[in-house]
C-alpha cells in the first residue's frame, strides 16, 4: 500500500488552507514599503536632478539673451535672441571644430579601448610567473600625473616630427590605459574559463579566442571604455593647446579657447558667443550619453561580477 510520503505529497487537512509557497524577503519588503517612503525616494530623486541640470539650463537660458541681458538673474531667456547661434557659427569655423573632436573622440577611444582588451585579456588567461606583479606595475602607472610624461612625450612628438599634428592627440592610445585594462581584466575573469579551454580543445588560435569569444562578450565593458574615453577626448583642452597650431586643426575646447579669448576676457566682452558656443559643445555628448544610456549602465552594472 502506497502512503502519502511515497506519494511525494501529503493529502490535504480540513478546515486548513493549503501552504503558500514562500516570497523572497527583498520582494516581500519592497511590497510592504509604505507609499510616503516612495514618494519620498522618487522626490529626492528628482531633486537631485534639478540641482544638477540647473546649469545647463541656465547655460542654454543665457546663451538666448541679448548681450546686455547674459548676465540678468532669472532662468527664462527674456528676451529672446536665437540669433546668437547663427552669429557664433559665422564667428568661428565650429563645424571645423566639431568634425576635429568627432575624428580624434573616435580615433581616441577606439585605439585605446582595443589595444587595452588586448592587454586584459592576456592578464586574464594566460598563466606565467610574475604576473601578478607585471599587473601590479601597469596599475602603478595611474599613480603619476600627466605633468610627469609631459614634456618628455612632448620631446619624443617633436622629434618624430608630428606636432601641429592631431596624431599626438589620440595616438598614445595605441599603447592602452592602466585604467581601461583593469576594467576589462574584470570583466574577463568573471567569464567562464571552460569556454576558451573548449575552444582552444577544438583548435582555436588565441586571437580567435579573443576575436570570437571574448570580445563578443565582453562588448558591454568596452562601451564603457568606449563612452568614457570619447568624453574625455571630447572634454580635453591641455593637449591640443599643446600639440595644436594650425587653427583649421582645433578641436572644440580648444577652440573654445579662442572664443573665450577673443569674445570673454580681454576681448569684445561678447558673452553670447561664448555661451552658445559653450552648448554647441556639451549637446553632443549629453546626446550619446542618451543614446547608449542602456549599454552604459549595463556595462558599469555587470563588469567584475558577470559570470
């Protein structure tokens, strides 16, 4: 005779409710959180994005005023003069500019975002002795400033013979970033190692195995290397007012720099150049920003616990 244990379930008992399957506490606790703690969370939440875009708001306000009234308190652009970007494009060559940063932005982060998963990747799964302390040496590098290789990188430019060139401005890139490779490295040894021993089983070279494995899934973490280099070539001033001569080779905050040399301090006083130009050159990246906004918080999100 079969008993309800064997069964593998007990027969019900009258007059009591059958047993609910058990609810993870977070979810239980997110259910049972009162609606003023919400409210208050999202309050904040959009409190600190006002204090945040007040700014730029403000930024963009002014850049629609009148010369006389740049500087008049208030956040509405009272009165209105839109010609003050029609009059900052014939001021200054920005679509030169702008097609500048757009070139070096990408050239930057795409050699530094390559030549750094290279270097992750040998970090992550080759085996060798001492490699931890060849790692260890590559991070040490983050420990010195960009005025300690200055001038000696500004020799080695000159001597090849490329300032008043853009190559110095993304070329060093070439050679990866301490930083970026750290990242990567993460992300790398959070993957399954069985996947590239299998494949090295079936006869895969190790540039196949970066190829074809790792770089399709570690393609979250290089947009974030991607993204972060873009925007600091993007936002970087010192070295083409540096490297940088021609004016027909500025990139934007250099060329910024002429605006604000010519039309802000100790020039025409025409802030509303200075200003629109300004928005011409922060649109862009808050634009990209948006438009891999899923990726990026993916990629920042997952790397050093995907697995």
């Amino acid at each position: 005779m079969t008993t309800a244990v064997e069964r593998g379930a007990a027969p019900p008992v009258p007059g009591i409710s059958p047993a609910r399957p058990a609810v993870p506490r977070s979810a239980a606790g997110e259910g049972r959180r009162p609606l003023w703690q919400r409210v208050l969370f999202v309050a904040a939440l959009v409190g600190a994005a006002v204090v945040f875009m007040l700014p730029f708001v403000w930024l963009i306000s002014a850049s629609l005023r009148p010369r006389e009234y740049v500087f008049a308190p208030g956040f509405l652009p009272v009165p209105f003069a839109p010609e003050n970007y029609a009059e900052a494009w014939r001021a200054v060559p920005l679509l030169t500019w702008f097609g500048n940063s757009v070139v070096v932005g990408v050239a930057a982060a795409a050699a530094v975002t390559l030549s750094s998963a290279w270097v992750a990747f040998g970090f992550a799964y080759f085996r060798f002795p001492g490699r931890n302390l060849l790692f260890g040496l590559v991070l040490a590098t983050m420990m010195l400033p960009f005025a300690v290789t200055m001038i000696p990188t500004y020799l080695i430019w000159s001597d090849l013979g490329l300032t008043d060139t853009q190559v110095p401005l993304w070329a060093g890139n070439l050679f990866g970033s301490a930083f970026y490779i750290f990242l990567l490295r993460q992300f790398l040894l959070s993957l399954p190692r069985e996947y590239f021993e299998a494949a090295r089983v079936d006869g895969a070279s190790y540039p196949q195995l970066f190829w074809k494995m790792a770089f399709p899934l570690i393609r979250p973490a290089l947009l974030v290397a991607f993204v972060f280099e873009f925007k600091a070539s993007w936002t970087d001033l010192l070295k083409p007012l540096i490297y940088l001569r021609n004016e027909q080779l500025y990139t934007l905050p250099r060329g910024l720099k002429v605006v604000l040399d010519r039309f802000g301090y100790g020039g025409e006083q025409q802030w509303e150049i200075v200003l629109a130009g300004s928005v011409l050159a922060t649109v862009p990246m808050i634009i990209l920003f948006f438009l891999a906004q899923r990726h990026f918080v993916e990629g920042i999100a997952t790397t050093g616990r995907k697995g």
